[in-house]
C-alpha cells in the first residue's frame, strides 16, 4: 500500500513525495474514561492510513482520497467545515493557523486499510498523520503531545465529536508489543510490555455502522458532566468523575435521572479496572485481565448504554470458548468491533465458529481482523524502512 500510493502521487502530481504511516489504534480496556480525566489503555496497531505529501508553493491544497476516488481541493484563506472525508483534513489546517503556525499549499494521496466505523478510530490516523507530515514540512519541530491535542482539537472544532485526548495520543505515541497507560488529566503515560506469544488480539467487525456514535458520544458527556455538577455541592474538590468514589455518587442517587446515576457508576468502576489491568499486565495475568474485559463490556452494554444487540451476541460467542481469555466492544459503541484475546494455535477455530454464528443469527458474516501492536506515526525514512 505504501508503495502503491506513491506511485499514484507521482502519477497525479509528477513529484516525490514524502511519505507518512499513521496508525489506527485498539484499547485494551478504559472506554469513556478519557473525556473523564480518567485512564486507558490503547496501542498503536499495524491497520494504517498512509499519505503521499508535498509543497506545491500556492495556496491551495489538494488531496486525493483513494478510498473515495476523489479529489477535493480547498484554500488556505477559507478553511472553514465542509461535509466529508476532507473535514478532517481541514480541521488540522485550521488547527495550526490559530496557533500561528505558517501552512502553505500541499497535494497529497490518501490512502488506507482501518475500517471505517469499526472503532479503529480511523479520524486520529487521518489527523495524526497530516499534523505529523506538515511538521516535518514545514520544521515546526512539534512535540507528539502538541500534534495529538492539534488533533484532538481538530475533531471538536469541525467533525464536532467532543472526544477525548486517547485516539490521536495512542496514534502518535504507539510503541511495537507495548500497551500505554495514559492519564487523561495528566497526560502523563506509562509504556507496559504486552508479551503474550501464546495470543493473539482478534478485532471482530458487527458491520454495525456506528452512526450514532458521534451525537450519542457528546450526550454520555453531558450525562457525566450532570454527575460531576451534583458530586461537587457536597464535595467542591472533585472535579470530574476521575476524584469521585461509588460512596459520593450514592449520596446524590435521588437527585439524578437513574440514567445518569448509571453512566457515572460505569465510568467510576471502569477508571479502577484500568487500573487494575496495568497491574495484573505486570503479573503476566492474561486470564484475569480478560475477565476485567468482560466487566467492562457488561457495564457498557447495560449502564453506559452504548453496545447494540450484534456487539453483545459477538461479546456473548466469545464467552463461550475456551481459548478466549476477554472481549469487550472496543470504541464509541453503537456498533463496529470486539476487541477479543484469543489462543494463537485456536484463532482459526475461533474466528470459524464466530462467522458461522453471527451469520446464522444476523445474516452477515462478520469481518475479522488478527492485528499486531506497532509504532505510532512514522514519517520519511522510517517509513521507507518499513515499505
């Protein structure tokens, strides 16, 4: 793919680009709690969006999506959002004219193979690989925290999903075979060895589009945000649901919709499992770990309210087998991807007896992913190596 989408700049633009892998990213466990100022646990994955870049000294930019077969240009003196896969890319632009930034024109081929809407977070890799590819142009010499809150920023401000900082930190900042521990309030992080020849991280695709997840995602925010506003009259030190206990939720549960007494018990519980997750990944504990996963998906589906009936029959096939230690939904919710620790010699197995199912039951056959940890974005040289 890396190749293929530098012959095509070439073939478009009759130049050498520069060339830009940016990863898409799982999460172990610790869903919903970034936006929280909680903890999670995701890793850059070896499913990537690659650009093919260059100056052109004008300015105007244009991007050709490969994935569309389209081409989209926009001016850099009227960068507002715009329907569409360029909004992401505009959003990055605009991000770095306000912090006076100097961008000029560029061309660029845009390629990949995340899945769109299976919870990869396929956005983070757009953003994260663009912010990366303009700082190496243009020498902003940015550091990969800037380029992910730049990212984070870009999402809020034109898509409008009020996300938390965990995509675009995770695609940046990815290590091969290590887990991150970041802390959302922080932004501090802790790399954890996740060394487990023995299994194997098997994505199953629902073929669910989560299409509510975006106005779904900023209404469990303001949900959270209730909780925290009814915490605080008793407890004004707690300033989001990361300093609140299950003992000062309680104390406020007749005065919460049951709904959002639900979603803030959810994310309390969950800030600890991450917690606890890092801990038993130290041990070597893979089985307890996957049982953690399953508790995260039970809270998911029944307080947090963002699982549908595939994910769950998905989630309920894994419990049934052996070799798989934990699944969960991974992502916004709403549909997309399991996230399952499964046997290495007993995947194919697996993922027989999973399709065969679902397909029964659902009359699809679900998409199935075998992924590996891997670097975060890697630009130039690196990526050569790579290709």
């Amino acid at each position: 793919m890396i190749q293929n989408t530098r012959e095509q700049f070439i073939h478009l633009f009759e130049k050498e680009p520069l060339m830009v892998v940016s990863p898409g990213r799982i999460n172990l466990i610790g869903e919903h709690t970034d936006y929280n100022d909680g903890f999670v646990l995701p890793a850059a994955i070896d499913k990537k969006i690659v650009y093919a870049i260059a100056l052109n000294n004008t300015r105007q930019c244009n991007a050709h999506a490969v994935f569309m077969n389209e081409t989209v240009s926009f001016s850099l003196d009227d960068v507002k959002p715009t329907p569409g896969w360029i909004n992401y890319l505009m959003g990055v632009v605009y991000q770095l004219q306000e912090r006076g930034l100097p961008v000029q024109g560029f061309d660029c081929v845009v390629a990949g193979d995340i899945p769109v809407g299976a919870g990869m977070s396929s956005s983070a890799a757009v953003e994260g690989g663009l912010v990366a590819a303009l700082d190496h142009l243009f020498g902003y010499e940015l550091g990969r925290m800037d380029m992910a809150l730049i990212g984070q920023k870009a999402e809020h401000t034109f898509p409008g999903v009020k996300c938390g900082i965990m995509d675009q930190f995770a695609n940046l900042h990815g290590k091969k075979n290590q887990v991150m521990r970041l802390d959302c309030r922080s932004l501090s992080f802790e790399y954890f060895p996740f060394n487990f020849p023995d299994y194997k991280i098997v994505l199953c695709n629902s073929m669910v589009h989560h299409s509510l997840a975006s106005s779904e995602y900023n209404v469990r925010r303001q949900q959270c945000e209730e909780g925290v506003k009814a915490i605080q009259v008793g407890h004004p030190e707690v300033k989001s649901l990361r300093d609140a206990s299950m003992a000062m939720l309680n104390e406020v549960q007749g005065q919460l919709p049951p709904k959002v007494y639900d979603r803030c018990a959810y994310v309390i519980a969950e800030i600890q499992r991450v917690q606890d997750a890092t801990t038993l990944l130290k041990q070597g504990d893979l089985q307890q770990f996957g049982t953690l996963m399953y508790a995260t998906h039970e809270g998911l589906s029944k307080l947090y309210e963002v699982s549908c009936p595939e994910l769950d029959f998905l989630v309920s096939l894994a419990k049934q087998r052996k070799e798989v230690a934990g699944a969960r939904v991974m992502g916004g919710g709403f549909g997309g991807c399991t996230i399952n620790l499964v046997k290495a010699d007993q995947v194919d197995d697996f993922v027989a007896y999973v399709q065969s199912a679902y397909e029964k039951q659902y009359g699809k056959t679900p998409e199935v992913y075998i992924t590996t940890i891997e670097d975060g974005v890697t630009v130039g040289a690196a990526v050569a190596a790579e290709a």
